[in-house]
C-alpha cells in the first residue's frame, strides 16, 4: 500500500460529506473507501465505490477529511480526472461519478 501523492479523482465536499453519512450510518467509521472500476457496465466499465476493511498490498491510499480512500493502479488510471459529486436529490441522487 503507498501514498502517491495527489488523488487521480476529484472528490467534492458534497461527495466527501455523504460518504461519511454512509460510513456513520453503518457503523463503519474505521472502514476503508474503494474507489474503482470493474468490467461491466454499457462502456465496458463499472464504477466501484464500497467500504473494505482493509487495502491491498498496491492499493494507492489517501486521505480526505478522515476517511481512508484507496484507489487499485488500473482503476487509478481509468479514473484520472473524473469528478465524484453527490447530489441530494430522491431520484437519481447518491454519490455519482463525472467522467
């Protein structure tokens, strides 16, 4: 596990703020954060978000506000320059990925 540096992904104070409603509301305040992408999806993709109680050995790890985000290298890549927003609405709200 190592720190790069910056984050490839852009996480805005909304999105930061949710995940960390989610986190609370489950119980999981000492989880980590997965943020990738998986095969699936219509474009071949899949984008992952999900707690982990721990990271793997290459996971990329940051920290934002106190949560523990980690990023495996291929997801790193495929996610360079993508926003994650959160919008509050009932339908279609969540935390959503900007590419």
């Amino acid at each position: 596990m190592q720190n790069t540096g910056a984050m490839p992904i852009i996480v805005t104070e909304r999105a930061l703020q949710r995940i960390k409603q989610i986190l609370q509301k489950k119980g999981l305040t000492d989880a980590y954060v997965r943020i990738g992408v998986r095969a699936g999806g219509c474009a071949g993709y899949e984008y992952v978000i999900l707690p982990i109680e721990s990271p793997r050995p290459n996971d990329q790890l940051y920290e934002l506000e106190g949560v523990r985000i980690v990023i495996d290298p291929k997801s790193a890549e495929i996610l360079e320059g993508t926003t994650l927003d959160s919008r509050g609405q009932l339908i279609g709200g969540g935390v959503q990925f900007h590419n």
